[in-house]
C-alpha cells in the first residue's frame, strides 16, 4: 500500500470522493450495527429488549432513539481516534449511552424516587463493573467512555423531566443549555480531530518516519 492506492480495495463499501481523505462519513455509525459473532449479538438484543425497551416506554422512541445513536457515533469516533489501527464493531457505545440516561432519569427526577440515593448507587455499581470489565482484552473501553459522555450530556437535554419549583426549572434548564452546548463542541471537536485534524498527524507521522528511515540508511555501512 506505500506504492500503490490500494485503501479502497481494504475498505470497500462506497469508496473515497478523495484518495488521501477518509471521507467515509457513514463509518461513524456503520459498527453500531455490525457484531463480532452470535453471542456478541444476542447481548445487544437482550439489553434492547429490556433496558432499552423500558426507556423508550418512558421517554418516547425519538428521544431513546436520539441519545442511542449519538452515543453509538460519539463512542465510535472517540475510539477511532485514540486506537486507529485497531477495527471495531458492536453498540456498546450506545448501550453505555443508555446506561447513562438511566443515571441522568434518576437525578432530574430526584423527588420522586422513595430510596433515590439506593437507585443512583445501583446504578453506578453496574457502570463501573462494566467499565472495569471493558479492561479484558479485545473490549474497547474508549468507546464505552465516549458512549457514556455523550449520553450523560445528551440525556440531560432531552429527557422528560418534573420541575418541583420555579427554581427547580430554572436550575435544570441551565443544566440543559450547558449540557448541550457541550455536547455539540465535543462533537464538533472528535469530528475535527479525526476527519481533518489527524489525516495532517498521520502525513506529518509518515515524512518523520520517511526521514528518518533515510537517514539510517544512509549511516548504515555498505560491505563490497
């Protein structure tokens, strides 16, 4: 591949608009959809037909539907850019995701609960059992962590909630105005970073490499 363009042999699917750019857009949210076997898949299915399922009772299918996949595509990216060379399938981006707003129902919703302090701790044990978990080889934490993020800010923008007081409301919309302020400058950023930002590092990367490989042969002594 030095000598030839051969990435969309590799790649496949669509194909490049340009030959030196990862203009691919649709990859950010294609391993959501795809897994790396039967059982790997029937995990997805089961947290669907549960946690997810539950969720969607209680918060609508667009608003489910909306922190799912940004957490899918926000894990995605940040994965891609902090392990490049390694390939990735699966939805536990979203699923982490989803994981997140439960947190997110439970602190909006804070009154309502009888035991919201036993409710949050629950919650938090599983997310940090997963993420130790997400330690095991071949499991890609990056994506579980940027998964969790966008969802955390994305539920706090869009899921249902009760106001207790004047206070309360005003309270909760500052919150939703910060949160989603940050979730489209984080998204704005991994989109930079790894579409424009990290094709100028690798070129930079590849001259240094260049360079240096020339340079070291150039010292290396030639035997008649």
């Amino acid at each position: 591949c030095s000598q030839v363009s051969c990435v969309t042999d590799i790649c496949g699917l669509s194909g490049f608009l340009f030959d030196d750019i990862p203009d691919q857009f649709y990859r950010a949210l294609l391993p959501t959809f795809m897994h790396a076997g039967v059982i790997h898949l029937a995990i997805t299915l089961v947290f669907q037909a549960t946690i997810l399922r539950d969720m969607e009772k209680f918060a609508g299918w667009w608003r489910i539907g909306f922190i799912y996949f940004a957490s899918g595509i926000g894990g995605t990216m940040l994965s891609a850019i902090l392990i490049p060379y390694q390939p990735e399938v699966g939805a536990s981006g979203a699923l982490y995701g989803i994981l997140a707003s439960l947190i997110v129902e439970v602190v909006v919703n804070w009154k309502i609960y009888k035991a919201p302090i036993l409710e949050l701790a629950k919650l938090l044990l599983l997310v940090a059992l997963l993420f130790l978990a997400g330690l095991l080889p071949w499991i890609d934490n990056f994506a579980h962590i940027g998964g969790f993020l966008f969802g955390f800010l994305t539920s706090f923008v869009i899921l249902p909630h009760v106001n207790f007081s004047e206070e309360d409301r005003i309270a909760k919309l500052v919150v939703q105005i910060v949160c989603g302020v940050l979730s489209v400058v984080l998204f704005s950023l991994l989109f930079i970073v790894f579409y424009l930002a990290q094709v100028q590092l690798a070129r930079i990367a590849f001259t240094l490499t260049a360079f240096r490989l020339r340079t070291v042969s150039a010292k290396t002594p030639q035997w008649n």
